[in-house]
C-alpha cells in the first residue's frame, strides 16, 4: 500500500539527506557554521533529485552522541536548515530529529513536511540508556499543529538499541498500527547502514495489511529485489555515500545505479 504522495509508484525509495552535526552537538564544526551544513545539503539533495528517488528525508545523523530530547539550538538549526532547501526539492521530504518525537513532528509540522520517522512505541535497552518514546504526546502535537496530513512512520525495532518488550516483532508492528495509529512501518538492522532481516521484513509485511511496510536500513542495489519482493518501500542513507560510508557526501553515480535497478522491480 503505497502513500498517497508517491503517486502510482508502487515500491517508494525515501532517500536521506544527512545534515552534518548541528549547532550544541559535539562535532558541529563552528567554523563553517550554518552556511557550511546548508551548502552540504544542497550538494547531497541534486545528486539524489537527478538519480530519481521519489522522497527526501533529513536527518540529522551526525549529532552523536544522540539525545532522547532536542536541544532548542539544533531544533532551530535544523528547522532553518530544511527551511532554506526548501526551494530546490522537487519531491516530498520528510524529517527526522534523533531520537525525539516531539521535535521530529515540530520539525517536519512547520517546515511543511509530508512525513516524518521516528520511535514512537516501545521501551529500549539502548546506548543511550532506557528508552521510552512518549507516542500519545507526539500525536496530540501533530493535531494540535494541524498537520494530521503529515503521516507518521513508526520505526520499531531501534537501531542502537535492544527492544525489552519481548512479543514478535509482528505482533509489535500490529499493536502500533492498532494501539498508536501508525501511518507506515520501518523494519531496522541493529545498527545504521546494516540490512533488517530479511524473516523480520516478511513477518511484519504478512501481520500489517492497512498501511505499507520500509525496509530501514542497509538496504543497497544487491539486497534490493529481496527487499521488494516484500516490503512496499524503503529508506536508504548510507548505500548512497560516496565508498558506502554514512558520513561520506551524496555518490551521484550510485543513485543512479540503484534507482536503474528500481526501475527493472517496478
């Protein structure tokens, strides 16, 4: 079941678009400052728009060690960063504010984003200790900013983190779509730019029928066919970097390797 945004396209690629750290993060380099992460941006976005994806989402990967609440310095950082790409995207975009609900919906709610990913459910053992995503807060920010049009994708198994709710990842993915009103799930590897399992993927796409089910992480142009063969999109970051490295700049010659091979599935 695709979104409505993506058109008639039946298998959507969301492609990131990582902002380099932000300001109050460790590795916010100062001496570029804003222009610097805008102008980064920008280069990463043409390369993704002339490839073919279909959406863009930012991210701010870069802010390690990752927060459970945003900072008003890199909220406002990445609101402006989104802000001043806006006139060049030529496709939907979408936010993602490591890892905290409420600004990823503030972000993407006054931005004017289609959608935005997070965790939204669930209780994690993680690097950056326990983890307890406030669902209920989020969603009642999203209507109360009058962006029930931005669709919430609720990534469910945490990357950087082990799920201590012990029920099948099926039936977590069925509880979120029936409990927490999830718009779309995303199935992860343990860790950014690694690949969900494959028996996880298929799993959640058997138990969830009502919305569509991405593929999160580690997806790249050999696992693609698997991944489609069940799931109804994906995300992807790191396969498009330069050498596949998640922090390296946009490989334009990468995308279009891949968005070729879409091509041929759809």
């Amino acid at each position: 079941m695709p979104f409505d945004f993506f058109g008639d396209k039946k298998k959507a690629v969301i492609s990131m678009a990582h902002i380099g750290a932000l300001p109050g993060s460790p590795l916010y380099d100062a001496d570029r400052g804003m222009d610097g992460l805008i102008e980064d941006v920008i280069a990463d976005i043409e390369k993704l728009q002339a490839g073919g994806v279909d959406a863009i989402m930012f991210g701010n990967e870069n802010d390690r060690p990752y927060v459970f609440k945003g900072s008003p310095e890199s909220v406002a950082a990445m609101t402006a960063v989104v802000t001043a790409v806006k006139p060049i995207l030529k496709v939907p975009f979408g936010v993602n504010y490591l890892w905290d609900p409420q600004s990823s919906i503030a972000i993407g709610s006054v931005t004017g984003a289609s959608f935005v990913r997070e965790i939204f459910t669930g209780v994690f053992a993680s690097d950056m200790g326990i983890w307890e995503p406030n669902c209920a807060e989020a969603s009642r920010l999203r209507t109360n900013l009058k962006r029930d049009d931005m669709k919430m994708l609720f990534n469910i198994n945490a990357e950087f983190a082990h799920s201590l709710d012990q029920r099948p990842i099926e039936l977590r993915a069925k509880s979120a779509v029936f409990s927490s009103l999830a718009d779309a799930i995303l199935v992860s590897g343990p860790i950014t730019g690694q690949p969900a399992e494959q028996s996880d993927l298929r799993k959640v796409c058997e138990a969830v029928e009502d919305v569509p089910v991405f593929a999160n992480t580690g997806v790249n142009i050999d696992n693609i066919s698997d991944v489609f063969s069940v799931a109804q999109g994906c995300v992807i970051g790191t396969h498009f970097k330069v050498d596949g490295d998640t922090w390296n700049a946009v490989d334009a010659d990468r995308v279009k390797r891949f968005m070729d091979k879409v091509g041929t599935l759809r």
